[in-house]
C-alpha cells in the first residue's frame, strides 16, 4: 500500500497539473465559447484537488480489500456520491447564481469529510491494524516490490485505456457537429454509461 501510495502521488500529480493548465484551452477548443472555457478553468483549478484525495482515499482503502472488508468500500462510495448529488443540488437550489466553482467547493467539502470519516472508521475498527507495521517502514526501498507492482499496474492501466479510450477519441469528433448533434452525442454517452451499470 505504501508503494502504491506514493506512486498514486508520483503519477497524478502530473496528470492533474496538465488537466488544470490545459482545459481552458481544450474547453474553448472544443466549444469556441470564452465563458464556458474560463466556468471549466475556475471548476478545474478546484476539483483536480478532490480528484486527488479521492484517488489517495482509494488507494489507501484497497487495503480494506485485502482483510474482507470490500463491501464497506462500495457502499461508502455510494454514499459519498449520494451526499454530494443531495447537497449540490440543495445548493443549486436555494442560492441563485451559485457557480460551478462552487459545486467544485462542495465537492471537495464533501471528500474531505468522506476521506477522514472513511479512515477514522477504518482505523477505530481496527481494520487496517495489520498495516501498521509495513506503513512504517521505505517499502520503495523494495525494488522487488516496485516492479510487481508496476509490471501488475502497467497491463490494468493499458485496459482500463482500451476500455475508455474510444470516448475520449470521439469527444474530439463533437467538435464538428453542431450543438443538436453534440446533444445527442452527450445523451447517447449516459444511455451507454446507464447500461453498463450491474
């Protein structure tokens, strides 16, 4: 898990710091509207933080796979998204001309207290008790350790690539089409994302 950790830091880090310099000008790319580029600018410069701590919150949570605790995991993460579709929408709601820089805010609000909620209840059960001992030794010291874990990740992150990739690829279709088209092309997204839920 250590290992994981700091390699989660190693490789989002980057990834993200491109995301937020980058998507204001994919945005007006895309869409050719000033405003909405800087509304995703202003919404990037947020939520690449929670998607950060919610990839460190997964990371360390995996742990709780490994000792039967993966139901725990799910349902939390059911939870969180319930808490964070419930509070945006009440916000959304009830104040006028709330940005998406806020619902950015109440996202990483929302995570934040899942993250800490999430571990203290871990940690208060004893769960990740086990782990105590191997989070405080340099696991990156283990050579060994790191390569299975690259030549293991290395293949899920090459499938998990092929799997998505094709949607990020017609994304840069939808800049030719006009806004109907691009409509549909976002409505057949959530019909496909809809049935591929269990």
């Amino acid at each position: 898990a250590q290992i994981g950790i700091v390699l989660n830091v190693i490789v989002s880090i980057p990834i993200l710091a491109v995301w937020r310099f980058v998507m204001g000008d994919a945005v007006l790319w895309l869409i050719r509207e000033q405003a909405i580029a800087d509304a995703a600018t202003e919404f990037t410069n947020v939520i690449v933080f929670h998607h950060f701590l919610k990839s460190l919150s997964r990371t360390i949570t995996t742990l709780l796979q490994l000792n039967g605790n993966e139901h725990f995991e799910a349902r939390f993460v059911i939870g969180e998204g319930l808490v964070t579709l419930v509070t945006v929408c009440c916000v959304v709601s009830l104040v006028p001309g709330f940005s998406l820089e806020g619902v950015a805010f109440l996202q990483l609000l929302v995570g934040i207290c899942a993250f800490l909620v999430k571990l203290a209840y871990a940690v208060c059960n004893g769960w990740l008790r086990l782990f105590y001992k191997g989070m405080g030794s340099c696991g990156c010291m283990n050579l060994n350790a790191v390569a299975t874990l690259a030549l293991t990740t290395v293949p899920l992150l090459i499938g998990a690539f092929l799997e998505y990739g094709e949607w990020e690829i017609l994304i840069f279709f939808v800049r030719t089409l006009g806004p109907a088209e691009g409509n549909k092309f976002g409505a057949s997204n959530i019909q496909v994302a809809l049935t591929l839920v269990p």
